[in-house]
C-alpha cells in the first residue's frame, strides 16, 4: 500500500506547523530542502519542532490547511521520529491560517 492510499485527511481538519519564522495570516509555508512541507495534528508535536536547536528556544506554532487536497500533493504518513504522531506531507505547501496561541489554564482558587 502506497502512502497516498491511505489518505483520509478531512478538508476542515486543524494542522498545526511549527517553526522559528513569523508568518502572517495568508502567507504559504512551502518545501523547502525535503521537497516537502510538513504539520501534524497535534499541537504540541508542532511546538517542539518550532524548536531552535542550538538554544533550544520555543518558536512559533501556526494553524494551517494544505495548498492542495489533491492526494497527490498532499497525504498523512506516521511520524518518522517518535510520539506515535502522524505528520501531513505537502509538496505544495500549506497556507497558514493564524498563530496558535493555546489558552492558558487559570489557577483555581482554594
């Protein structure tokens, strides 16, 4: 079975992509070395490849939707590096939507 065969990605489903550039909404994150561009489902998986890797700082974690649902440009595989997590592959990129910013829990009072 291909990795295009088992595409089942919803066209309203949420795709996080993490990184250390700004983007605005609108803006097209597209392939850049791997051909490919890349999210996940999963927020917190995004956040830790927003990661700078020589100091460790956290970057920027943005909601987006691929350029493309055709299933050639674009297919869910499993992640090749750990968490049990599935990425989203574009050859075509994805548009970002916004900057994820999750909501901080409050404290409860006594």
């Amino acid at each position: 079975m291909s990795e295009l065969e088992g595409w089942d990605l919803p066209l309203s489903a949420v795709l996080f992509h993490g990184t250390q550039h700004e983007f605005n909404p609108g803006d097209v994150i597209t392939p850049q070395s791997k051909k490919v561009a890349f999210a996940t489902r999963n927020p917190k998986v995004a956040k830790k490849f927003s990661a700078n890797l020589k100091t460790g700082e956290t970057g920027r974690v943005y909601k987006v939707e691929p350029v493309s649902h055709d299933p050639m440009d674009v297919w869910e595989r499993p992640m090749k590096y750990g968490s049990g997590a599935s990425e989203v592959v574009s050859t075509k990129g994805f548009k970002v939507i916004q900057e994820h910013k999750p909501k901080t829990r409050k404290p409860k009072n006594g």
